[in-house]
C-alpha cells in the first residue's frame, strides 16, 4: 500500500487506520488523510473512530469496516482512493476487473470520479445478456450515465434481451420492474416519433419558405421558361434552378388549364399564391406575383367580417391555414436571421428532394 507523504516534505507518514474487510480476514494498513480527503463518508466515519481512540487514551488505530465484497474487491476500492482522480489517464484495471462491486462503493462512500469509471467500465462491455441486471445495479446505484446506456440498448435490442435469463427472471419475479422498463421504452419511442414528425414537418416548412423565394424570383426576375409580363426569361438557370423547375412546370400548367376548380396541380398552385400573399409585405400594386392582390383583398374583407359570420362563411381549416403561415412566416425570419450573422452557420436544404417534393406536389 503507497504511503501518505508528509505535508513538509519529510519522510512518509506512518499509517494510522486499518481497513477490514467481510469477516475482518484481512486488515488494509492505510492513511486517514488520504481516505478523509477521498470520501466525505469515510471522514465521517472516521472523524468518530479517531476521536474515540483519542478520549480512551490508549495507543491503538481506528479500523473502518467494509461489508458486501471480497477482500480483492476493498483492496482495489483503497487503492482506487490513493490513486486519485486522474483526468485523461486510462482507466485502472482494478475498475475493469471489480467494475460492478467498485460501483456499489462508490456510491455509498461518495466517490463520484470513481463512480463515472465505474460506469464507463461497464457501460462499455454492455450485452443483451448484461443489460438487465446493469440497468438494476444503475437504478440502485443511482448512475444516470448507465441508466442511459442500458436503455438504449434495450430499445435498439429489445428483441434479443427478451430471450435472455435474465428477462424471464425479471419478469417472473419482478413485474413492477419490467412494466417499469416497458413503459420507459413507450416514451422513449413516442418521443423518437413526436422528434420525427416534427423534423418532417419543419422540413415542409423551409421546403414551402424556399418556394416562396423562388416564386417571387420567378414573378420579379423571371427564370428559364416563365418570367413577368413582358420580359424574355433568362438565358441561364438560376443558383436553385431545380426548385424553380418545378415551380414553373406548375405555373405553366396553372395557366393553360381548363378545370382549375377541380385539377390538383392547380390546387396545388392556388395554395402556393395565396400562401405568398400571407407572406407579402409590398405595397398594393408592388407585387408582380398573380392574384396576390385579389388574395390579400379577399382576407382584409374576411378579417373586417363579425366572428359568427366568418366562421359560417369560412371553408374550415382557417385555423390550420393560420397555423401553417404563422410557421412559415417564423422559419422565413429565423432563415434570414441566420443569413446576417456570419457567426451563425446555415444549413443547406437539399435541391434535389426539393424538386422531387414539388414533383411530388404537380403529380
């Protein structure tokens, strides 16, 4: 065992505690200092133990006793504790052997870094066959890093663990426990589906934000094929030519069809301009993008109508329309916020799956 050294630089201090383990077998020579210094539980336990040696007056060492573990299993635990918290050092061996046993140690004598290797250890040799009874020790050890390990092996290998030992034994004997586990894993799994259908649905919101720079690109500018009233479309294609390709698709149909009340492409188009003009901010006769004025008329005329009447007018899903433009409208801000600041690094949204989504949309 390493020798405490002396706080001037002398000779090392003797030892003044012995650590006994189950059934006092064996007795561990060790500092006071360093265990008091290591565990704020060990200075308890020990400050009591000194100070009855001192009031009985005669020569003797306090003894602190460590229950539930072999003798291997406490000498690598007083070990662990000269050795110190060493940031960036590999992890020792007697926390890869003892893993298990030096966790339970941890924490009842308050040794965090101890316990963050220990959890490391046997977060990283983790198997179906191990999991359940590591998710146990982490429920009763309360190690937040290997709770979370144990969990997301059993979502991504649930099927293999329920054929194992260990969850016939669980379920057998503890069903709390297992309807516990079940009911962590439904979470887990409607959060992963909530966290999806919101990805996706931001997705069609900057997919629908784009559309309405290119719509207003192609109706101010104008594009390869379609271009405002009386100028020739250019020559070259635009830098976000495959969203604008299938937005002039649509146009160009939108203008030569006879049955827009009833054509989905055309529903499609309608959507878009009256989308626009929720989101225009040019003055009246500004705008060269069609029908954005009849739009904007159309709701100032709704808006300026009593509630009951509106609603009894409306087509239904003006709360949804509402819903949908208040998104856009906030993904179109936070997008061109991102442009100013040159701090802020902007992600990029795919052309491709955009024209396929326009294609998609035409269809």
């Amino acid at each position: 065992m390493p020798e405490a050294p002396r706080p001037d630089g002398g000779a090392a201090a003797p030892s003044d505690v012995d650590v006994v383990t189950a059934g006092s077998r064996r007795k561990i020579p060790a500092h006071s200092s360093v265990l008091m210094s290591a565990s704020p539980v060990l200075e308890s336990i020990l400050q009591r133990r000194l100070q009855r040696v001192k009031e009985s007056g005669k020569p003797g060492r306090a003894v602190v006793r460590i229950r539930g573990v072999t003798d291997d299993v406490a000498a690598a635990f007083v070990r662990l504790l000269y050795a110190g918290r060493r940031d960036g050092e590999v992890v020792d061996e007697d926390v890869e052997k003892y893993a298990e046993q030096l966790l339970v140690l941890a924490h009842a004598y308050g040794v965090p870094w101890l316990k963050r290797w220990c959890q490391e250890a046997i977060g990283s040799r983790l198997t179906p066959g191990t999991v359940v009874d590591a998710l146990q020790l982490a429920d009763l050890c309360d190690a937040p890093q290997l709770h979370l390990r144990c969990m997301r092996l059993l979502a991504k290998e649930f099927r293999a663990v329920e054929r194992t030992e260990a969850w016939r034994f669980l379920r057998d004997n503890d069903p709390w426990q297992e309807l516990d586990i079940l009911s962590r894993l439904h979470d887990a799994d409607m959060r992963r589906r909530k966290w999806r259908r919101k990805s996706a649905e931001q997705k069609v919101y900057m997919e629908l934000s784009g559309a309405m720079d290119s719509l207003h690109h192609i109706c101010t500018d104008g594009c390869t094929e379609v271009g405002p009233v009386g100028q020739a479309p250019a020559t070259t294609p635009c830098p976000s030519y495959a969203t604008c390709r299938g937005l002039q698709l649509l146009i160009r149909h939108f203008s030569r069809c006879q049955t827009r009340t009833s054509c989905p492409r055309c529903q499609k188009m309608w959507q878009l301009l009256r989308l626009h003009a929720a989101l225009c901010r040019l003055p009246e006769g500004h705008c060269n993008t069609p029908l954005c004025t009849q739009f904007k008329c159309k709701e100032e005329q709704k808006e300026a109508m009593p509630a009951p009447v509106a609603a009894k007018g409306g087509d239904g899903g003006d709360g949804r329309w509402g819903l949908l433009v208040k998104k856009v409208k906030a993904v179109r801000v936070m997008s061109s916020l991102a442009k100013r600041s040159p701090a802020v690094s902007t992600e990029c949204v795919d052309e491709d799956q955009s024209f396929l989504r326009l294609e998609t949309m035409c269809c």
